[in-house]
C-alpha cells in the first residue's frame, strides 16, 4: 500500500477531460497527474479541492464550478452526490452509452490486444430509471448527516435510517426517501416501514454493538405484478416482529410473497439463512417470450427485466442456432439462457454451481414443458472435464456468461481443448473478458461485438461476444 498523505491543496480551473473508471471522472493537475473527481461530467471546468494524494494520482472534490458541461443533465434524485447508487445521473443517457461502449472498446483494445469487428450499436435502456426488479435496503440507527443537514446546524433527535450504504462506510446508511430505480410500490413499502417501525418503537439496526430489530428490506418484483418482500431481523421478538408484518400484509395486500428471516450472524447476507414465509407463496413469477421462471427469495435473476430480454436475445442472436445443435450454457443460473435459447437447439446443456439454482432450473424448464435442457452442479473448473463431456456430448455451441472474475484459466483451457465452432461470451466485466479473449486469440476470432446496457445512470456494462474458430 502506498503511503497515505492528506495534503489539501485547491487546483483551480480545471477542465474535466473524462469519464474514468466506477464511474468518476477524470482531469489532470498543473503538475501532470490524474485527478480522480466524483459528481462532475466532461467538459465542465471546476476548482477542485484534493483530499487524498497517492504517487501517481490525487482524488479530490470539486468546491466550484466555473463552466457547466453541454453533456449535463439535472439528476432526478434528490439523492444524488450522497448516494453512491447512480454517479452518471448528471450525465446525458447517450453519453453514458458513449462511455460504456469506449470502455468495452478499450478493454477489448488494450487488456485483449485481439483483432475486433466494428461493434454493432450498444443497446441502450428504453427504461432510463425504475428499471430494477430487486432493492436491498438496510436499517441503522447511525444515519448519515448530509452536508446540507450539518451545514444547517438543526438538531437531529432521530438517528434511524433506511436506505443504502454511504459508499466506503459500513456503519453509515444514507435514508433514502425516493430512490429512482425500482418501481412503485418499492418506494411505498419502504417508506410505509420505515414509518411504521419508528411510530412503533421498533429499534433499527446498531451496526457498531450488533444489537436492534430490524436489519433489511428486501422488495423484488417482476413484470407479471408480482411481488416479494423480505425482512431480515437480529432480534428475535415474534410480537413486534409479527406487528411489522401483519401491518405490511393489511396495507399492500398486492405482496405475493411475505417473508422473513432472523439472522443474529456478523454479517447480514441471506445466502447461507434459513428463511421463514410468512404469508402467501415462497416465490414470485416472471415471464419472459413465454416462458415462466419462478423466483425465490435466494434466486438470482437479472436484476433489469426487460434488457435481460435484449442481452438474451443477442446472445441467441450470436448464436445462430438452426435447431440441430448442442449447446453448453456455461455459469447458467436458473438455467434462463438455456431455456431461452432451447426451442432453437437440439439439446441444451446448462453447469452451474449453486445447487440451489440447478434446482430452480430443472424446475422452470418442468414449468414451460422443455425438454430438451439438461442440468448439471459443480464448480465450473472441475466438472466441465473430458468425462462430462463424453457423457454430455461434445458441443457445437458454447454460451457463457461467467461472473465478474471471468472464467478460470482451467475453463478456458477446456473449451480450446473441445474447440467448438462457436463461443458466445457474455460478461458483466469487459476486463476479464478482455482477458480470455487475449486466451482463445490464436483459436477464435472475435466477429461480433454488442455491448448492452442493463444498468442506466452507473457505469455497468455487459457484454456479449460472438468468437467463431479460424
Ligand atoms: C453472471 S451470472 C449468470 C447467470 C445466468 N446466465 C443468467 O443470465 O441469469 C454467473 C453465474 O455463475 C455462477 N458461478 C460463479 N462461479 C462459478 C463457478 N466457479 N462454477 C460454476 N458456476 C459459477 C454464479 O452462481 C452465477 O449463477
């Protein structure tokens, strides 16, 4: 770690050359280094206040704005600049695009060093805000005091809050009244218990002495109407416990799926808790071109709808299935892609590590009468071997879409040893997959390249690759 130095100093008029990686942009100081600045778009010139000095770079704050940028939009959210969910809300929609698409390109460029086809048009979001399908909020009694409030001078008796994290402290949540990416009724329920519990005394979460009631809120929904609340509890008192709950159930009686978890563990993820419903259904359905895929409480599933439609489709696009072939889909899920793409194989295999997955997989593919999907567990780098493969047969298509550390070496060892004609990756991490591409260059050559933009106002980006032999 290199040596941390807090030096203050203020550059001024300084001119925002670009948008930079997670979503900071990017000037450059009067002595040649790079000055890492949140909450400020290209092309504006600001006075810039540094709060961190390392060797090769400074991060600082911008303390006035002398121009604003053309590039700018006024941000919707009255949380935008505390909140670290959406840095590019004051960014125009197709200058994000533009600066996703660049950061592919230059991935693919610079990591991949591999010869690229000029990429087809990044697909863009028609829903530019309330387009995600599940929200994590959680409850503390440490809110975060925004500039404006402490500036303010008021006194502030209530410290509860329930929101998101301040980025880079655990123990701060920021309460969220309004947030601009999940639909209604989300901002309804998480208002509605926020205000019940603090009307009902219920004690919200002490990050610091791990004590309290009320932990998180978790609010999925699909595009079908259906809709799943959980709620996570450290202390396990049934009677305020079921008040809370009775109390959602009578006021949106629309919830699907009600349920809850008590969890008295250090950290507060529900991967590894036995959750509890406490009314209707333990899962939610959504649809997508027909199919049904049903949705629990630990289930991923793309958290953006209606482009999870886009990517898949590209991806099947990419694929160029006739009917007659087989196909892997590696790192499947809930075995979404496979299914998606199976009216137009011969067969489809899907691997997947969590088993809990494989199960609702297996399911879904029951639940739409497909059957000509198989699916398999295990971790990706010991059961994708030569045995599987003559048992499952040797594919002429492989799909991927592995998580955001891309595939291990061991995998991609494999699919260049079954050398199918065609590789379709997609990835959520343009620089591992700059990475395995840089793998597979003297194999496959990169033919298609379509970035697709699931996450409007951050700096995500998926993307999808169609690799075809030499
Ligand atoms: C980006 S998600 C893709 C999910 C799916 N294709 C979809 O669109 O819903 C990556 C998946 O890889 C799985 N995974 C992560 N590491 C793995 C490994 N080592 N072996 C097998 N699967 C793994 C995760 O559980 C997750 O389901």
């Amino acid at each position: 770690m290199g040596k941390r130095k807090t030096d203050k100093i203020v550059f001024t008029n300084v001119d925002v050359l670009d948008a930079g990686a997670k979503g900071v942009s990017v000037a450059k100081a009067p002595d040649g280094k790079v000055i890492f600045i949140p909450n400020v778009v290209p092309g504006d010139v600001v006075d810039v206040q540094t709060f961190k000095k390392r060797k090769a770079y400074y991060e600082g704050k911008a303390v006035h704005f002398h121009e604003y940028s053309a590039d700018r939009v006024i941000p919707q959210c009255q949380h935008f600049g505390a909140c670290g969910g959406c840095k590019w809300q004051n960014m125009l929609y197709e200058k994000q695009l533009y600066y996703k698409n660049r950061e592919v390109f230059n991935h693919l460029k610079r990591i991949g060093k591999v010869e690229l086809p000029e990429f087809e048009p990044i697909k863009g979001s028609d829903k530019q805000f309330y387009y995600r399908n599940k929200m994590e909020f959680s409850f503390s009694n440490a809110r975060w005091i925004t500039e404006e409030e402490s500036a303010s001078g008021e006194e502030i008796d209530n410290r509860n809050a329930l929101g998101f994290h301040i980025p880079r402290m655990w123990d701060k949540i920021l309460d969220i009244t309004h947030c601009h990416l999940q639909g209604d009724p989300s901002n309804m329920i998480r208002n509605a218990v926020r205000d019940f519990a603090n009307e009902h005394n219920l004690e919200f979460f002490n990050p610091r002495e791990h004590s309290g009631l009320l932990r998180t809120l978790m609010i999925r929904n699909t595009s079908i109407g259906e809709l799943m609340v959980l709620i996570q509890f450290f202390d396990n008192n049934k009677e305020q416990r079921e008040m809370l709950l009775d109390f959602l159930m009578e006021k949106f009686p629309g919830i699907t799926s009600l349920q809850y978890v008590v969890n008295q563990k250090a950290n507060d993820t529900l991967y590894d808790q036995n959750i509890k419903l406490y009314k209707g259904r333990d899962y939610i359905l959504e649809e997508m071109e027909g199919l049904t895929f049903k949705i629990n409480a630990k289930s991923f599933y793309q958290t953006n709808s209606e482009q999870a439609y886009e990517l898949y489709s590209i991806t099947r696009d990419f694929a160029g299935l006739t009917g007659n072939e087989l196909v892997y889909d590696l790192y499947t899920g809930t075995g979404t892609i496979a299914q998606f793409v199976s009216r137009k194989a011969k067969k489809v295999v899907g691997v997947e590590a969590v088993p809990e997955a494989i199960a609702d997989a297996k399911e879904n593919a029951k639940r739409n009468n497909i059957d000509n999907c198989e699916f398999f567990v295990g971790d990706m780098k010991d059961v994708f071997n030569a045995e599987f493969i003559n048992t499952h047969g040797h594919p002429d298509v492989i799909i991927t879409d592995p998580p955001r550390d891309g595939m291990h070496k061991d995998v991609v060892e494999q699919i260049l040893r079954i050398a199918p004609e065609k590789v379709v990756y997609v990835s959520c991490n343009s620089a591992t997959q700059a990475r395995d591409l840089a793998l597979m260059d003297e194999m496959y050559k990169v033919t298609r390249v379509r970035p697709v933009d699931m996450f409007p106002q951050t700096h995500h980006v998926e993307n999808v690759v169609l690799l075809e032999k030499r």
